[in-house]
C-alpha cells in the first residue's frame, strides 16, 4: 500500500511511503492520541479538494515500527479536530481555515484502542 500526499492547503505532504497491508480498510470517526503524556480525544476525517472524505483505518507493517494501524484519507490526508472531554460526541464542522483544526497527510497509531470505528447504519 502506498501513501502519496503532496503538499496542499490542509497540510504539508509527505512523498511516496510504503506499507505492507495486513487488514482490510475500514471507517474511522474519532482517534484517542497520546500527548505530553494525556490520552485526548480527536475527530478525524479524510480531505481533499472538495472537503471531507472518508478517513479509514487497516493494519499494516511499517519498516520503523512494526505492526501498528495506518490511519488515512482522501487526496489531502486527514483533517483533525479535538473534543472535549465534557462533550465526546460534539459534531464538528469541518473548515479548512478553522483555527482548532489540524491537517496531518497520515498518522500511524500503535493500538487499535486508539480507533473510533464509524458504526453501522
């Protein structure tokens, strides 16, 4: 599997990277993220050209890491949003210019606790 995000106006890209896919993908909605030492709660979403797209998850072997779950989206990576801990299950409305938003072209995360799967129906 190969991850290809040029530079764009959500984020910075990140050139050619190479996975070895032990999963199918599936959808995710929300991540969990260690930082500084504190487990925060993101929403996640793919973007591209024309806003959200699907963000997906799968398991894979990363050369540095081994086997971790390679989050991904559409043509301009992922685009995140923190919530806060009092309201988990804020809706975000996605902006590219939004000051609280952050775009990153993929992420790989260790555990698949750390993934929100989007539910059925």
């Amino acid at each position: 599997m190969v991850i290809d995000v040029e530079d764009n106006p959500n984020c910075d890209g990140c050139g050619v990277m190479r996975f070895a896919a032990q999963s199918l993908p599936r959808r995710l909605t929300h991540l969990w993220l260690e930082e500084d030492g504190q487990r925060l709660h993101y929403a996640v979403t793919g973007w591209g050209p024309d806003g959200p797209a699907p963000a997906r998850a799968r398991r894979v072997m990363d050369s540095g890491d081994g086997t971790c779950w390679l989050v991904e989206g559409g043509d301009w990576g992922l685009r995140l949003a923190r919530l806060p801990d009092d309201d988990p299950d804020q809706t975000v409305e996605w902006q590219l210019d939004h000051p609280q938003q952050t775009g990153q072209p993929f992420l790989t995360v260790d555990s698949e606790e750390a993934i929100g799967w989007q539910r059925a129906g």
